[in-house]
C-alpha cells in the first residue's frame, strides 16, 4: 500500500512495554518522497483521550465536527501525540482512514517542533 503525508492509516502498534500491541490509527508524518523511495515510513501515534491537548503543545486535536476532522476518518474526537514517534514497515499498513489537509500538517509540523526541542 502506498502512502502520502497526512494519511491516517490503521496500525498494529505495540504498547510501550513491548508486550503486546493493538491495532490503532496513526498519522503518516515522512515525506512523500521518503514514501515512495522506502520501505519504511515514520508516524506518529493518535489517541481518543484529549484532556492533554488543550496544554501540550506536542498534541493536535482532531475535532471530528470540523471539515477537516470529518476528513480524517476517525470516529472520536482525538489527539495527534507527536512526542509518541515510531518507524514502521509500510508493509504494516492496514487501511487508509482517511487524510489530514495540508493546513492541519502545518499545525503537526509546530507540534513535532516542540516534540523535538527545536521550537523557535
């Protein structure tokens, strides 16, 4: 399956101890090109539980009352955790969900900013 910057795609993702794994949406974070070229992709994990976005700037909302949320494919309100990054084998991919717009992928970009301490 190929995939684009912004894609919300499901994921077998593991826990963060390891032991076990659920399947979970992600945001496609690497670039198109990268995409394209390699067999891995780099995404960043999403979560139904909100009640840290409103103060951390490493977390994007995705309001699904909003055009853009409703482009997502996701079901709840949910956050984009741009401090929860990982690099996976596209072939891991399950379905498409649906896609961020690029306005959204600007306001991911100053998350992942502060993710990695290179906020201005």
């Amino acid at each position: 399956m190929s995939v684009r910057r912004g894609d919300i795609v499901l994921v077998q993702l593991p826990f963060a101890s390891g032991q076990t794994a659920k399947v979970r949406p992600v945001l496609v974070i690497q670039s198109d090109r990268n995409n394209q070229r390699l067999k891995n992709t780099i995404i960043a994990a999403i979560t139904s539980n909100v009640s840290r976005v409103a103060y951390e700037p490493t977390q994007f909302l995705i309001d699904i009352s909003t055009p853009e949320g409703l482009a997502s494919g996701l079901k709840f309100n949910s956050a984009v955790i741009c401090e929860y990054l990982a690099t996976i084998e596209q072939s891991r991919i399950g379905r498409r969900l649906g896609q961020l717009p690029a306005s959204a992928m600007r306001r991911i970009d100053d998350c992942l900013k502060a993710a990695l301490g290179t906020a201005a």
